[in-house]
C-alpha cells in the first residue's frame, strides 16, 4: 500500500468537509450576523443574503486560481490595513487601559479562579482549537495555495507561507483581543458572547458612529476573501479524488452551501469544524514527519546558497 497515498485520499476527504464548514457555513453566518448588527431591518433575509453572496463568490472563482489570487492580492491588504489602522484607533483613544488588559489576559490564563477550578485546560484547549481555525497552521490547506504559486525556490515560499498565522494570531487576533478588553465590551456582553459581535460593540465604543460600518467592510472583505480560498482547496481535493470533471459539480455544491448556510446555527458549525480541522491535521502531521528530512536539506541548501550569495 502507497502510504503516501493513502494519507492524500484521508486528507482530500476530510478537506473536503472543513472547507465546506469553514470556508462557506462559518463564514456566512459570521459576517450576516456582522451585517445584521449594523442594519438590523436585514433579519429574517438572510437567504437573500446568502443567495447575493454565492453569486458574487460564484463571478470569482468559476476564473480559476489565477482570478482568485488577482481578487484576493486587493482585498486582504485592504482588510488587514482597514483593520489595524482602526484598532490602533481605539488602542489610543484607551491607552490607559491596554496595560490593565494586558495583565488581565495573564492573570486569569494562568492563576486565580481558571486553575483553582481546573478551568486551565478547557481554556487552553478551546484556544488551540480557535487558532487551529483562524489561521490553519499544521492544518495542510495553505500548502496547496502555495504550491500553485510560480516560483523557482520552495523554500522561500515556505518561509513567505510562515508570514501568515504571525500576522493573523500574533498581531491581528492579539490586537483584537485588546481592544475588546480595553473598551471593556467583554463584561456586558454575557457568558458566550458571539466573537464578531463583541467585536462590533468594541469598534462601536471605540470608533463611535463609524466604527461598526468600518468592522463590517473588514468583516465581508474577510469572509469574501475566505470564501474564495477555501472554493480552491475544494475543487483541488474533489479534483484529486474525480478526477478533473469534478471542478464544476464541485464548485456549484459549494456555491449551494453557502445559499443554505445563511441559515444555519452557529453552535453547530464550531462543533463540526473542530472535528474536521482535528482530523485534518492527522495526515498533515505524518507526512511532515515522513518528509522533514527532505525539507531539511532543500533548506540547508537554499540557506547556504543565500549565504554565498550576500
């Protein structure tokens, strides 16, 4: 048996359900309720919702990757630029807040209450499982982006790759963090607020009257953005496993899904995307393993050649 192959075909399969999870469900729930938060007359037309937003997916990436790559180059600059440049926004206007929110997040990770109350692991757990999401790393989903990138060095796109879970956990999550902490949305908000919208409460506090409207073009660009990328590894898994007639019929499965997400719960889409990025990393990990030592010397030798070369 090709063991290698064996773990392509479970990766492709459990690929298949993340992505539709997180690339159409979560996504469509997360920026209808950003949209229903600032124009509160949309409830009740979320299937409108999702039926204008699988169109606009659908225009993209029925052009191939090379459509989604030009699309997704304008918006996610765009977003991460909007984003920041309105959290720091709020960082300044509550600076005299940021460092007590700074001692909160340590004091209550590691002492009081959470490990008297043996809370530590479920808290740890659920953050791994959250980052595991947020930015994919270890999941195998960004090595197929990348992989279609055109360039003569795999190790210098590996390092390029490396760029985007400390941009999206170390600074975009941790700013996010802070700013929701710093306007203090996070006590008046119940026991299991909705992230998106507590976030939306701290744009609104921080950035009065704009803020909310701000947060929802960074939230539908980021939705969008995902969307797009994740219709890509669907069709690539389905591809690989029917061959290439399969792009189109998998394309309008997935255009479907997220006309039906609009209105699905989100408590279920945590649930079952926790079991399919879980699953996921089970191949991901065994064929790191069983390819690191061809890793290592690709890039002993592509940093040895730099070295020469300065």
């Amino acid at each position: 048996v090709n063991l290698g192959k064996v773990l392509a075909v479970a990766f492709a399969v459990i690929c298949i359900g993340a992505s539709f999870g997180g690339g159409n469900t979560f996504q469509v729930v997360q920026s209808m309720g950003a949209v229903k938060a600032v124009i509160p007359s949309l409830e009740g037309r979320e299937l409108i919702y999702g039926t204008l937003m699988a169109i606009a997916v659908g225009v993209v990436i029925l052009g191939g990757i090379k459509r989604i790559g030009k699309v997704a180059a304008r918006l996610v600059p765009f977003m991460v630029l909007l984003y920041g440049g309105c959290a720091l926004v709020i960082l300044f206007t509550h600076a005299a807040q940021v460092p007590e929110a700074v001692v909160l997040i340590f004091r209550d990770a590691f002492t009081g209450a959470a490990v008297a109350g043996g809370v530590l692991g479920a808290v740890i757990s659920t953050g791994v499982r959250r980052a595991a999401f947020s930015n994919e790393a270890g999941m195998g989903t960004e090595a197929m982006a990348h992989g279609a990138a055109k360039t003569k060095e795999p190790i210098r796109e590996g390092l390029v790759a490396m760029l985007g879970p400390m941009i999206d956990t170390l600074i975009v999550c941790t700013i996010t963090g802070l700013i929701i902490l710093s306007t203090g949305v996070w006590e008046s908000t119940g026991d299991s607020p909705n992230g998106v919208l507590l976030t939306a409460e701290a744009f609104k506090k921080g950035i009065p009257v704009a803020g909310p409207y701000l947060l929802l073009v960074c939230v539908l660009c980021f939705s969008f953005s995902s969307m797009i990328g994740f219709s890509y590894y669907v069709t690539k898994c389905g591809m690989f496993l029917f061959g290439p007639s399969a792009r189109i019929p998998m394309i309008l499965f997935y255009l479907a899904g997220i006309v039906v997400s609009a209105i699905v719960e989100l408590g279920d889409i945590i649930n079952f995307l926790d079991i399919m990025f879980g699953m996921m990393a089970v191949p991901t990990i065994l064929s790191t393993l069983l390819l690191s030592p061809r890793v290592m010397a690709r890039a002993r030798e592509y940093f040895a050649a730099l070295g020469q070369a300065q």
